[in-house]
C-alpha cells in the first residue's frame, strides 16, 4: 500500500438484496462492478421457498447482469415453518446457504419462522449437508424494545441453536451491537457475522438527532455509539469471524420519505468505498482487504477471487440519486464526500 492508493483482491459481498424484475434490472449492474460474488437474500415476494424457485432467481439474476460481467449470484433459501428436511435436501446443489427470518422481523419477512422449534428438522439436515444457516437476528415479540432485540434474539435464540447445532455453520448477519460482537467471539470458529457500511460509519444521532432521516434507517436498527464503536473494532480487529455484507437493501425514495417508511439502506454502487472510509477513519486501512475480501470465502469454504482492485486517495461526492424502476432511489450518504474512490 502506498500512500494514495491501495490495491485489494476483488472483494465479495456476503449480503445483498437484488430484488427481481425492475429493481433487480436497475441495481445488479452496480454490484457486478465492484464484486465478485454476492450472496442474494431470498426475501422476495413471494420468497425463494425451493431449490426451483433459486434457479429460476439465478437465472433472472444473470440476465440482469451486463453482458460481460463475471459477477456470480450465490442463492440462498428462505426457511419457514413449512420447510421440511426434504425441502433443505433437494436445494443443497442449488444454493449456497438458507436463511432464517424471524417471522415479522423486517422486509419481505411476513412468511418467516414463527417458532424456531419448527425449523429444527431442517437445521438437523442442514447441519448434515454442511449447508451454513444465515440469521436475522432479532426477536419479534412487540413489547421487546426495538433497540434491544438483537440482544433478547442472543439470549433467547441463538445460544440455544448453537448449542443445539454444534456443526452447523451460521453467520450472524448484520450485526449491531456489542452484545453480538462478544457471542460471536466467544462461540465456536462455526460462528462468523457480517457487519454493514452503515452500522460502521453511523449510529442512532445519525438517524434521530436534528430530524429524522429516513435513508439512515435499517433493520437492525442503527444503534448508540459505543456499539458503533464496538463494530469498527470488530470489522478492523482482523479477526476472520468478521466479514463484508452490506446489506444493500433498495427502496424507491417514496417508500422510504413516507409517513410509514421502509427499511433499507441502498449502498451497493459505493460499497468498498464506505468500507474503506470507515477503515480509513480507524487508522486500519491496511485490514480492509482480510475483511472485504479473504475472511467471507475463507468461511464459506470458497476461493477467493482472483482479480484486484484498486481505491486511490481522492475526496469525491455520492450522487444525491440513481434511476430505479419507474422511479428514484436515494443512496446512503447521499451528496456527501468520501475519501477513497474505486479506480
Ligand atoms: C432489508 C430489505 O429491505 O430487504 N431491509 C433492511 O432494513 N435491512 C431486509 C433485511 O435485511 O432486514
Ligand atoms: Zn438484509
């Protein structure tokens, strides 16, 4: 690394929401030019339920891409209460990993799980076939506060599945606090998290102070500082638990400046250029490219990818919005200046 420049292995983003028709073919250009694979949530409407409904998600995906894009859409399947073991079987050539949505829990997430108990026979045949389980992690239960549960979800849930599934891959997605930074450290080398752009470069003053922005809003919600700050030192500790996801999450502008407004944050266009902002901003520069670009695949049993990209040293602003399916979409960090610019 030079002073102005860095030069990574192309990185790969280990949580991404595509979308399908209009959407999809409005956003999957922009993570097609920074990554090389993502692994594609299967939160559609309806979700991705079989190992034929991720195909045929597969195949819209590629069609989507440029023509000569090498980006790779790794699927994944939406677990549910009717989700058998059979289910998980027939699917295991077909994706990469399956994923829990806690019934209720955020987007797209009406036909989650409602008790995990339903699931176990699927998490048994997961654990079996080696296929990693992705988590949601929050409980849904309305008189637990909305700040607190990622934690409640830790205590209640996840410990019991861990110790109920002790081979059973699972990454912790989207992380938010320092509460799940300590399981993931303290758990088995089977337990890996993601963490996003966003819960690294901002926390709730960010969301709630001086007005109220809705294109800071996520689930899970962006939490106090010292959870942000808890994160940044995850993410930049080299620690290959903690890897890139952004959770790049489109809504049109309408959906999310309303009086009920989504949740989601659209960062796919700039993606390693926030990551390397909030690695700059750390002094760790040099730990961006273990994170964004090794430890994901390294957990996934995956190779890593052979080509390289390079940031270089340059202050530029995000576009204030991008064209999106009949409408507009309004990216994280919108009109604001970052300091390191994908070549
Ligand atoms: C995601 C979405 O919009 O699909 N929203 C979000 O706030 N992150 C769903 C999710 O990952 O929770
Ligand atoms: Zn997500």
């Amino acid at each position: 690394m030079q002073n102005n420049k860095i030069t990574l292995i192309q990185p790969d983003d280990w949580h991404l929401h595509l979308r399908s028709g209009a959407a999809l073919k409005a956003v999957a250009k922009f993570s097609a030019a920074q990554m090389g694979r993502g692994i594609i949530m299967p939160n559609l409407n309806p979700p991705v339920l079989s190992a034929a409904d991720a195909q045929a998600y597969q195949a819209e995906i590629l069609a989507a891409l440029p023509a000569d894009s090498t980006f790779e859409p790794l699927m994944v399947l939406y677990l549910t209460d009717q989700t058998t073991p059979k289910t998980i079987a027939d699917a295991a050539q077909s994706v990469t990993a399956a994923k829990l949505y806690p019934a209720g829990a955020t987007t797209n997430s009406a036909s989650g799980v409602s008790n995990i108990s339903n699931i176990y026979p699927a998490l048994e045949m997961m654990q079996k076939l080696a296929v990693p389980l992705l988590v949601h992690g929050e409980v849904t239960r309305p008189e637990v506060d909305i700040f607190d549960r990622e934690a409640v979800f830790i205590d209640e849930i996840l410990s019991k599945v861990t110790a109920d599934f002790p081979d059973l891959k699972i990454v912790f997605e989207h992380i938010t606090t320092k509460n799940a930074v300590d399981f993931v450290l303290a758990a088995s080398a089977k337990i890996a998290a993601t963490i996003t752009p966003q819960h690294l470069l901002k926390n709730r003053n960010d969301m709630l102070a001086g007005g109220i922005k809705p294109h800071n809003y996520c689930l899970p919600v962006l939490k106090r500082l010292s959870h942000q700050q808890a994160l940044i030192q995850a993410a930049t500790s080299g620690n290959p638990k903690f890897f890139l996801g952004t959770d790049s999450a489109p809504h049109s502008k309408n959906d999310k400046e309303s009086a009920c407004g989504c949740a989601g944050v659209f960062s796919a266009p700039y993606a390693i250029e926030l990551y390397a902002q909030a690695f700059f901003d750390a002094g760790e520069l040099d730990k961006l490219e273990d994170f964004a670009s090794k430890f994901g695949a390294d957990f996934y049993g995956l190779k890593q990818n052979s080509q390289r990209i390079t940031l270089q040293k340059q202050d530029w602003k995000v576009a204030t919005e991008f064209a999106f399916a009949g409408g507009v979409i309004v990216p994280f960090m919108a009109g604001q200046t970052l300091s390191w610019q994908l070549v």
